[in-house]
C-alpha cells in the first residue's frame, strides 16, 4: 500500500510466531546437545564436533521445513498461518547456518598455518573425486545464498527490486537446498560411522519432492476444473444477503488459488479478490474500517467499490459483480480486471 516504501509493523501474529520458532530451535539445539553428550559419555565426540552437527542438522531441518510450507499451504489451506511470517523463518535458518559455519572454521581450520578463510576455500581441492569431494564449499556455496536471501528478505527490498524480480531471486532457496544435500551427502553421509543423518537427510529431501509434486498434480486439476467451470460459466448462489454482518464478509472459494470475498458496508454489498496485494493475507477475515476493506494482517486498505486503495496508494484487486435473485446473493466467478469500478448490490442490513 505504498507510493514509496510503506514499513510494516510488528502485531500480535508475528511476535508469537517468533517466539515460538525462537523456542523451537532453542529446545532443538538443547536437546541434541543433551542426547549425543548422553550418548556418547567419555566423548566419543568433543563438543565442539556436537555442536557443529546440531547447528548443521537444524539449519538444515529447519531449510527443508521452509521448502514444504508452501506446497503444504496448497494441499491444505490449514497450514496458511505457517505461510505468513515465512521469511522470518528464512532469516533464523540463515543465522543457525551462520552459527554451524563458525564451529566448522573456528574447529577445523583454526589450526591451519594459514587463516582458516583461506584455508576453508583452499585445503581441499579433490573435484574429481567423490570421496573426498570438498563438500565444505557446497556449504560454503549455500551460506552465500541464504545470506543473499536473509539480507534481501525486508520488505524494503520487495518494493525495491519488485515483486516479481524479488521473487525470481528468492527461488534460488531451491539451488541452496540442492547445495545443502549434496554438501550432507558428500561429507557427513559418506563417513563409515552410522548417524542419524543417514535417513533423515534422504527422508526430509524425499518430503520436499514429493510435496513439491503432490502440488503440482493438486493446482493442475484445479485449475483444469476453473477452466470448465468458467467455460460453463454461470452465477454461483452465495447465501442469503442477510448473512453478512455490517462491516464483515462472506468467503466464496472459487478454486483452492482464488476465492472471493463479499463485503457489507451498510446496506452496499461488493466483492473483491480475497488475497491482499501485500502478502496475500485473507481480506475476508478482515472488516471494514473508514469505510475501506481493511487486511487482518497488516492493516492495506481496499476501497470495496473498486477494488483500490485509497490515494496516494496504488494497489489494485479484481473486482466482482454480484446480483439479487429471491433474497439470494449471486456471484459471476469471472474477476473484472483490477480496479473496475462496480455499482454496489444494495441489500438490506440484517435486523
Ligand atoms: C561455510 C559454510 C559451511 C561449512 C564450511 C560447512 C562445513 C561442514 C562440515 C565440515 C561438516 C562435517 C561435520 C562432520 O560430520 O564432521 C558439515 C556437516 C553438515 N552441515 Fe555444513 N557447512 C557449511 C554450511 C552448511 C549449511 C548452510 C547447512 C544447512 C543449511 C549445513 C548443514 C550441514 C549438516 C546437516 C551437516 C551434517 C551434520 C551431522 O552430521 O549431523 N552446512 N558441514
Ligand atoms: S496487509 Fe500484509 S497481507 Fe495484507
């Protein structure tokens, strides 16, 4: 909702998803500690060597978690809470990274006679062979990616480089995961000693495929499905007009992608696309405030006759058109484009 850049503040929401992140990782890294030092009493491995592997294992469990939100948030519209706040999930990720990376250089390489960052990029260079293949700089290749992400993640950046070239640069997650699995696989995996990561690595990359294609499979059916039901368009009967609260609105999924929400504003109905401009939040489950459509989430605001927000911000939703048959509310499924003033459906409020 900006004409330049517009910060958005912190709420409830984003400060309970981040405490509770912040104590699951706590308790993670608390726990491995606890249970390989339990397992291994006489330091089978020092401790340094534990917390290298519990900085690694949940960097990148909590990289694999990231990756099947999405799809996740597609099969099930559930896990849509998870979805929001993703990035600062990403952020914390990066800095638990961050933390397995200064073990590896400050355990691994601080005796070498040369600075361990010259080392890291220089004492190795087996490419030719997989065993020995120095799979510290496929981390090292990760690192930088997630880095780039963490430090791109503001919201800042988002309206600066543009959703779309934003987004293009944030799907390189998807080269860092690759990076991460074979950096696992070429180093931990291929020492002969068992360790757990021998199944959890290939289970939680085998869940990011499969969930990645089950939502592929999922969004092609329906959207073959919109495509006939929008050949064979007609108006879909929504619910009485009474229904609605003043101020409230009803939710209309029309795909699992699109839904519509029907607002009232005293007696004026309308309908908008129900994802927020900003973050896709769920403008159904907001209320009209001043009277714009007003996001639960982080407040953009939506003029319900068109579809804007209200000057001097530019963001624009599809609008619908909606009609009274018999007391019935009914919906066109087919979105106006962005921004297309409709004539409000005048409906009494409920009594
Ligand atoms: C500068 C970057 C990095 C370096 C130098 C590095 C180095 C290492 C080394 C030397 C090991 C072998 C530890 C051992 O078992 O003896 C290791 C293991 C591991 N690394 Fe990294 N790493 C880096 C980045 C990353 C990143 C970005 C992730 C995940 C997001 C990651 C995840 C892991 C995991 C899961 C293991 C296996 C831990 C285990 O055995 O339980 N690493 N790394
Ligand atoms: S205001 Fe952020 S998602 Fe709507």
């Amino acid at each position: 909702m900006s004409v330049a850049y517009t910060p958005v503040g912190w709420n409830a929401n984003k400060i309970f998803y981040d405490v509770a992140l912040g104590l699951a990782v706590a308790a993670y890294l608390w726990i491995f500690m606890a249970v390989a030092e339990g397992m291994a009493p006489g330091a089978r491995f020092d401790d340094a060597t534990i917390e290298m592997r519990a900085y690694g294992s949940c960097a990148f469990l909590m990289l694999s978690a990231i990756l099947c939100i999405g799809p996740l948030a597609r099969l099930d519209t559930r896990f849509l809470p998870v979805l929001y706040n993703r990035r600062h999930f990403g952020v914390m990720t990066c800095f638990v990274a961050i933390m397995h990376a200064r073990h590896v250089i400050a355990w691994y390489f601080a005796f070498s006679p040369v600075d361990p960052y010259v080392a890291l990029l220089s004492s190795n260079t087996s490419f030719a062979r997989l065993a020995g293949f120095p799979f510290e700089l496929l981390g090292v290749a990760a690192l930088l990616v997630l880095t780039l992400l963490a430090a791109t993640s503001h919201d800042f950046w988002l309206n600066f480089l543009t959703p779309p070239r934003w987004k293009a640069l944030h799907m390189s997650i998807y080269a860092a995961y690759a990076c991460v699995v074979a950096h696992v696989s070429l180093g931990a995996l291929l020492t002969p000693q068992w360790q757990a990561m021998h199944v959890v690595m290939p289970a939680c990359a085998l869940t990011v495929v499969a969930l990645h294609l089950a939502a592929a499979a999922r969004q092609a059916r329906l959207d073959r499905t919109a495509t006939m039901a929008n050949e064979a368009v007609g108006w879909i009967d929504v619910g009485e007009a009474s229904g609605i609260a003043d101020g409230r609105a009803i939710i209309v999924p029309l795909s699992d992608a699109e839904s519509v929400a029907i607002f009232r504003n005293g007696d004026a109905l309308g309908a908008i696309a129900n994802a927020c401009r900003h973050q896709n939040g769920p403008l159904g489950e907001g209320r009209i405030i001043d009277g714009c459509v007003t996001c639960p989430w982080h407040g953009f605001q939506y003029r319900l006759e068109d579809g804007c927000a209200p000057p001097p911000y530019t963001e624009k939703l599809a609008t619908y058109n909606l009609r009274s048959a018999n007391g019935w509310i009914q919906l066109d499924p087919r979105p106006n484009p962005p921004g297309t003033r409709v004539e409000p459906l005048h409906a009494p409020a409920r009594p």
